[in-house]
C-alpha cells in the first residue's frame, strides 16, 4: 500500500511538473513573442532621418536705434506677402530676460476697421535699453518655427549673428 502511494504521488507530481513544465514553455513562448515585438517597434525607421522642410520667408526684420532719453532698440517687422488691408498689423511680442532676448512672431491681424488697399502688415517691438554684452537671441514664429543667434550690444553699435533664419530676413 506504501508503494502504491507512493507511485501515485510521484505519478501526480510527475504530471504536474508536466503540466507546469507546459505552462512555462508556453509562457516563455508569450514572453519571447513580446519582447520580439517590442523589439521590432523599436527599429529605426530610415523615413525619420533629418527632414528638412523648406519654409518661405515670411517677416522682415529691422533694428532701429532710438537716441531720445535712453538709448532703446526697436524691432520693425514687416510681412514680405501684401495684405488686403492698409492697415494690417502683425501680433508680436518681445520678451527680455538676464542673457536672453526673445521675438516671438504670432501672426498677421487683419484690422477691424480695414482701410482696403494692398499692403505689408506693420509692427514694432521695443526690446527697451540694453546693456552692453552678448544676448541669445531668439525669434519664433507662430510657436513652430524657432530661429536662434546672438545679439551683440555695443556702445556704438548693435550686431545680430544668427545660427538660422527660417521664415525671415534680417535687414539691419
């Protein structure tokens, strides 16, 4: 009676180590199956390598130097495309920060009380007074392009060296 328990324990154990033995096989089979494709996913695509997208320009940008009071430096934007309205404008903004100066660009604002005619929106940034040093320098339009340089500030002069210009010229 002892053998024959013992045999059917060893018999039941033998077959739940099989049973197990099935279910790790298959979960290692899942698990293999994840990871290759997880793995797969993960594969560099050759369509995501450096796209480069040709934007027209858009803006051009003038520094002016106002000599009254404190000497102050103004941006002067102006659309590069004729507008409907004479007195079109262009939503801009500038924002001076410790080492940095940024112009950002929003777009042009068609005037509520339209004066028709064909003319390039107008703005002016005033980016106030400056001292003299090397500021970053950068101009983004419409939150999806950005343009980075150097401004440098200068007690006779002021000089912006930028790194792109994509969708503006610079004039002066």
């Amino acid at each position: 009676m002892k053998t024959s328990i013992q045999t059917g324990t060893s018999t039941s154990i033998s077959s739940c180590i099989l049973k197990n033995m099935r279910l790790i096989k298959k979960g290692y089979w899942i698990l293999a199956m994840v990871v290759f494709t997880g793995w797969q996913s993960c594969v560099p695509d050759n369509k995501d390598k450096d796209v480069v997208i040709q934007v027209d320009d858009e803006y051009t940008i003038n520094m002016v130097e106002s000599l009254s009071n404190n000497r102050q430096l103004f941006f002067e934007l102006e659309s590069i495309d004729m507008e409907p309205c004479l007195n079109s404008s262009i939503d801009r903004a500038v924002v001076v920060e410790e080492g940095k100066i940024s112009l950002f660009i929003n777009g042009i604002v068609a005037a509520v009380d339209c004066t028709p005619g064909m003319a390039p929106a107008t703005s002016t940034g005033n980016a106030g007074t400056l001292q003299n040093g090397i500021y970053d320098f950068v101009i983004t339009i419409r939150n999806t392009i950005e343009n980075r340089g150097k401004l440098i500030v200068r007690n006779d002069d002021y000089e912006i060296n930028m790194i792109t210009e994509n969708g503006i010229i610079i004039l002066h």
